[in-house]
C-alpha cells in the first residue's frame, strides 16, 4: 500500500477529529493534532444501521464480492534453490468486463520486468521470470494473467486472465456495476472489499469525507480529483473497489495518510471512477503507451515559479523545453527553451487548450489523457514567453506509443 505524503491542513485534522468527537483545545499544535487523530477510530457510519441497512450492505457484500480478486506476484528461483515460486507482492482487484479484464493498481505489479507501457529496461532485481497470478472467489486455484498494459501517472493497471479457465473452475467472471463520479457526494456510504493483510475478501465501511483532492501517483505526476474516505483501507486493499451503497464501482483504492509513517488513521484515497474508466478503456481499444502526446517535455512546475521570480514576473502556463523531432510539436513549429552564451532564450509557453487556461503542466497534460484519439485540438501558445506574441496553433496529437518508437 502506498502512502500519501502531502500534509493535512490544521483545518482538515480538526474537522477530523470534530467529525470522531475527539476533544482538543484551540490552541493546540499540529503534531499534537496528528497524534490524537492516529488514536482515534475512524466512523463507520453516521448512524445506527437500521435492519434494512444492514441488510442492504450484506446484499451488496455477496453481490460483490465474487467481483473482487486477489492479485499476486511471484518469481520462479533458480534451479539450484529448488526451482519454486517464490510470493514477491499482493494486492487486490477486480473483474472490469466477461472477456477477463482485471483492473488493480500498478504498484501493485511494477515490479514485474518488461511491463507493457513502460520505457526503459527492467529493474536490476528482476533477472528472474515473474508471473501474476488472480484468485477468484469460487476458485480453487489462482489463474495466471498477462498485464496488458500500465499507466503508473495514474497508478492503475490492465490484467487478463482466460475465461474459459475461470470457468473450468465453476466461477464465470462477474463483473462489477460501473457508476459516473458525478454521481458522488461528500457524505456518502461506501464500502471496501480487498484483501489488507492477506486476509481475503474483507469489508469495510464508511463515508465520502472529501472529493478533489489530488495524491501523487506512482509516476510522479498527481492523480486529480481523488476521493477521500474514512472506510479502513490497508496494505493489500490497493487496487481493489470502492463501491457505493449500491454496489456500484465508484474508484479504485491507492493509498492511505499515514503521518510520519504509522498506520491508517482513516483517510484514504481512492482514484476516480471516470478516470478508471478513460484509462482501461483506452489501454484495452489501443494497446499501452496510447495516451495522447504532442512529443514535449515541460519545465517543471517549481523550476518555473523560480524562474518568473528571478525574472519579476509571473509564467502561467506549460513551458516547453524539448521537442521531439518529427513529433506533432515539431510539426507546429513549438519552440523549446535553449541555453546559450550569456543566459537562456525561453521557449513557446502553452497557456490554454481549447480555450481552457493552462496555468500548470497538470492543466495541459489532463487536457490531452481526456481529449479524443486522432482529434485535432486549438493551442493558445505564447511564443518565446512574449505577452505579445500569442498565437493559435491547431495540432493533432499522437500516441506516446508512436514518439517513443521514433527515438
């Protein structure tokens, strides 16, 4: 399970703690705050369940839960250590569609070699073969998958288990109900199903306690518009569902606060549903490495801020620094910020996309995952930074897939 490492406000802990009824004085510190939030049990629930409540969280916990798999990966040691395979991580998952899709985080299973959607070679450690094996309720055994495809910016991950080999074990695949994260409030009951601890096909319950809050994801870059809920998640919870009273799949669970690294205190984080969706789809339709590039490198966010103080003025919008020869980018002429004798010539800054304002790379790079595939798409660009040269540029970007072949 991964953790989260952004703080939590003065603010957000004491309406934590209001939330818990935990008492606290006024003045109290941070750290105070913090240590009598990780004492304390998260809700449940607002109220006592009536009968029918409970009932309807049984209902939804059966109906569910054959849904719900247990992912693990193993390597197989070498001849001369016996030759077995050996457990190296667990997580949990769930069945996406009847053609054997399973969807689970990409921490999860980065430690594969060679995954599909990833540059670079394989991590030193992985010299030996490794497998992903999916147990399903109603399976005696665990059935191998291929990893279809990843995108660690949104910690998710593509699986594919037979059908016809699920099924020759009694246990058709059962996919979950899929909702819209429209339909979500703060204040909403959710459940949990996952596997925390190996302990599998676990619930557990709670709220919506916030929406909008952006975690770091597993590629470096912040996982927009997360849910925040009190329902306890925990190591081995990692890609499993986050339902709705309903039964509904509404986002996939990440990662918890943990302050200076302890436990779950009841805040965890699950990715959105919508997001959930535009990701697997697209890797199932196209294959990984699909999303949509224009074949740039950004300066980053922090390195920019810095730069419009040392210059005395504010740059709001994606700065480019590299542009791939032959790429989209290339083709509109963007220009790239160059180095040269005595300073630095600055480069095309893009400040909005199709008429949406560009204030931070994030703005750009969500603006392309959710524009459609081989579309073109309307760049307001600020030519070498200059508030007087801003210029629309049509562009139609490509699959990241295509530029990385191209280096």
């Amino acid at each position: 399970m991964a953790f989260a490492g952004d703080d939590l406000s003065v603010g957000e802990l004491r309406g934590l703690l209001k939330n818990r009824n935990i008492p606290f004085e006024d003045a109290v510190e941070k750290d105070e705050l913090l240590a009598l939030l990780e004492g304390s049990t998260p809700s449940i629930s607002l109220e006592p369940l009536t009968p029918s409540a409970e009932t309807q969280r049984v209902n939804v916990f059966e109906h569910a839960s054959p849904s719900v798999a247990f992912i693990q990966t193993r390597v197989d040691a070498p001849t001369w250590l016996g030759g077995q395979s050996v457990p190296m991580g667990a997580g949990s998952g769930f069945v996406w569609d009847d053609q054997g899709h399973v969807i689970t985080n990409y921490h999860v299973v980065a430690g594969l070699a060679g995954l599909p959607g990833m540059r670079g070679p394989p991590r030193g450690d992985d010299k030996q073969p490794r497998k992903v094996m999916v147990s399903l309720q109603g399976c005696a055994d665990p059935v191998e998958a291929i990893v279809v495809g990843v995108e660690a910016d949104k910690d998710l991950a593509v699986l594919k288990v037979d059908p016809a080999a699920v099924l020759a074990q009694g246990s058709p695949l059962k996919p979950l109900a899929v909702a819209t994260s429209s339909d979500v409030r703060v204040g909403h009951s959710v459940l949990a199903i996952g596997n925390p601890f190996g302990l599998d096909y676990t619930l557990t319950a709670g709220i919506v306690s916030a929406l909008g809050r952006d975690v770091d994801g597993a590629g470096g870059r912040p996982i927009r518009d997360c849910i925040q809920t009190d329902a306890a998640i925990n190591p081995g919870n990692s890609g499993g569902p986050l339902l709705d009273s309903q039964g509904r799949l509404i986002g996939v669970n990440t990662m918890i606060y943990a302050p200076g690294g302890g436990g779950n205190v009841g805040i965890g984080f699950a990715i959105p549903v919508d997001t959930v969706k535009r990701v697997v789809d697209q890797i199932i339709a196209f294959g990984p490495n699909t999303r949509p590039s224009l074949g740039v490198s950004l300066l980053d966010d922090g390195t920019r801020a810095q730069l419009g103080r040392s210059l005395r003025r504010r740059f709001e919008g994606a700065i480019i620094t590299e542009v791939v020869p032959g790429s989209p980018a290339d083709e509109a002429k963007l220009s790239p910020t160059e180095r040269r004798w005595g300073g630095v010539m600055l480069g095309d800054m893009v400040v909005a996309v199709d008429g949406k304002p560009v204030r931070h790379n994030e703005d750009l790079m969500c603006a392309l995952e959710e524009h459609a595939p081989n579309q073109p798409l309307s760049l307001t660009v600020m030519r070498s930074c200059d508030p007087d040269r801003l210029e629309e540029v049509h562009i139609t970007p490509v699959a990241r897939r295509t530029l990385l072949d191209s280096r």
